[in-house]
C-alpha cells in the first residue's frame, strides 16, 4: 500500500503487520492560516509554558491501566483517526465520564474519510472533520496549525488543551525502540526500513521529553527530537472548550472566548 509520502506499507514483517501508519503530507489551506493566527494571538501573552505540564493522561492510565487502544490501528492506516480517540479518552476522563471509541467507531469515521481505500488522510482533513463530524458524538469547536518549531506553543497547547497533534516521520528502528520501550532520541531520515509518515499526540511533558500515545501506549519523545524538522513535520491545535472550563486548565492570561471569536470566521 503507497501513501502520501511515497513510501511502501509494507507486509513482510511482524512489525509493519502490527504497527501501521498512514499521515499523508501537510494540507495547507485558508483554514488552517487562518486557525494558525489565532492561535499565535491567543498564546501571544501568556509568555512562557509550565517546564512540565498537568498531567491528564493520568486519568486515563487509572481506567485503562495504560492501554490507550489500537483503535484500528494494526490493521489499517489509521493513525489520524486514533489521535482523535485518544484525546477524545483523555478529555472525557477529565472532564467527566471517560468515552472509549472503539475500533470499528474509528475505522467506520475513517473510511468515510477516505472515501473507501485504505490511503491514509491528511491530519488537516480530520481535524476539520473533528469540528464539522465528530466522533462517537465528540466534536472540537475549531483548531489551527502550529508552526512546529515553535515549541513553546506545542507545550502551551498540551497544558491548556490536553493534547497537541503532531505529524512525524518514524522508520522501523522507532518501531523497534517502541517495542522494547526505549525514547524515541533519533530522527528517521528517507530511505530508511519503515520511513513513513505517522500521526500522535502529545498527552503530557516534562523538562526531557515529550509523551505521546502511539499503538495503545505512551512513548516518550526527547524534546531535542521534537524541535528537529526531521521528525516533527507538522503540528496542529484543537479546542475543546468544556475541558478547559471544566478542569480549569487555562491561565489567567489566557482568552479562550477570544480564541472562539477568532475561529468561527475560519472559514476553508
């Protein structure tokens, strides 16, 4: 199977049976430029974000036990759509009562997406259709691109939002590394075993790494990975507004009826 980034989904080994990918390349479009100064505006005044972050995802971990779910995952290219449910799991753990999506929830948004094949998406198309569709009666009320080098608003999207969506490139060895639970430290470069797209989100931080959930699990991320272009090729912010009023995430400084004001002229 060939997606997006030319790269061959392979079938010749346990690994890539198990673990599949599926982000195409980065769609720009007047949404996400627009989504984008927003929340640049929005993160303008708060300065700089928590060395480590509030920990949501431990409210996950005491239900689930630290399985996230594979959400379809292993045997489809889904990995857009698992992002979702996985922060769909950690905003509801924290805002009230947690909702699961299961597999086929995930699959049945996914190839409604893909229009059928197994081809993978772009993270742009889902975090608009998280807005306009929803998932298991879950919708966003509007995101925007992150300039991914701007790691200090990759941190403040993860403490006031949860999570932040990130769209990186792993390659066998991460998959590997994955496995045995080592930190990801090292970028995938093209041409290597396994180089494809993938899409995850951060759940937490900490002064050394990023954590983020992939294939049910979480898998820590050296910052110094992350601020590598390299790895990390896109980022993307998505609101959920009774999370923020609900568990108090926000600071002070920080204008979330702005921020809603902004996003609803957003328009594709």
């Amino acid at each position: 199977m060939v997606l997006g980034t030319g790269v061959d989904i392979r079938r010749n080994t346990e690994l890539t049976m198990r673990f599949k990918l599926g982000r195409l390349p980065p769609r720009h479009t007047l949404r996400t430029t627009r989504g984008a100064l927003a929340f640049a505006k929005a993160y303008a005044p708060l300065g700089k974000p928590p060395v480590v972050s509030s920990d949501y995802a431990a409210a996950v971990t005491r239900q689930t036990g630290g399985n996230w779910g594979m959400d379809g995952n292993a045997e489809e290219g889904d990995c857009t759509i698992a992002d979702s449910a996985h922060q769909i799991m950690l905003h509801t753990a924290n805002a009230g009562s947690m909702i699961t999506p299961t597999s086929a929830e995930c699959s049945s948004l996914y190839f409604r997406l893909t229009g059928g094949p197994d081809s993978g998406l772009s993270e742009t198309v889902v975090c608009d259709a998280m807005q306009s569709i929803g998932l298991v009666g879950q919708k966003s009320a509007g995101s925007g691109m992150l300039d991914p080098a701007n790691l200090d608003h990759i941190r403040w999207t993860v403490q006031i939002f949860g999570a932040c969506r990130l769209g990186i490139f792993v390659n066998d060895r991460m998959q590997r590394e994955f496995e045995s639970g080592q930190p990801w430290t090292r970028a995938a470069t093209p041409g290597d075993s396994g180089y494809c797209g993938h899409d995850v989100p951060i759940v937490r931080y900490d002064a050394e790494y990023a954590y983020v959930v992939t294939w049910a699990k979480i898998q820590p991320v050296a910052w110094s990975l992350v601020g590598q272009s390299a790895f990390l090729e896109e980022a993307h912010a998505e609101v959920w507004p009774d999370f923020c009023r609900v568990g108090g995430t926000a600071p002070s400084r920080f204008n979330l009826d702005g921020l809603l004001t902004e996003l609803a002229w957003v328009v594709a």
